[in-house]
C-alpha cells in the first residue's frame, strides 16, 4: 500500500511538467499521465516535432 501511495504522488508530480517542453529535450515519455492529465500525450508529441530544440 505504500507503493501504491508513493507511486500515486510521484505521478502527480511528474505529470505537473511541462510535457512539451519533455518532448523538445527529447526526454522519454511512458504514457503514465493520461488519468491526471488527458492532453499530456498530444502536448508533449508537440514537442518532439517542433524545431524548438534544434540547431
């Protein structure tokens, strides 16, 4: 149970950044934050397509 409490408050956190900006630094995103944030996928897919982080 306290797995599930830490996991459960790590994922609110991580969720809470910006996920185009994780996409343009070309961080990996796992598809966890769907339940807190249902755009989380398309912005951070913005991200990995822009020229934002490229000479």
């Amino acid at each position: 149970m306290a797995y599930q409490e830490g996991y459960e408050m790590g994922k609110e956190e991580y969720c809470q950044q910006s996920a185009y900006m994780l996409g343009v630094v070309g961080k990996p995103y796992l598809g966890i934050c769907y339940d807190v944030d249902p755009f989380f996928q398309q912005d951070y897919n913005s991200g990995r397509s822009s020229n934002v982080g490229r000479l």
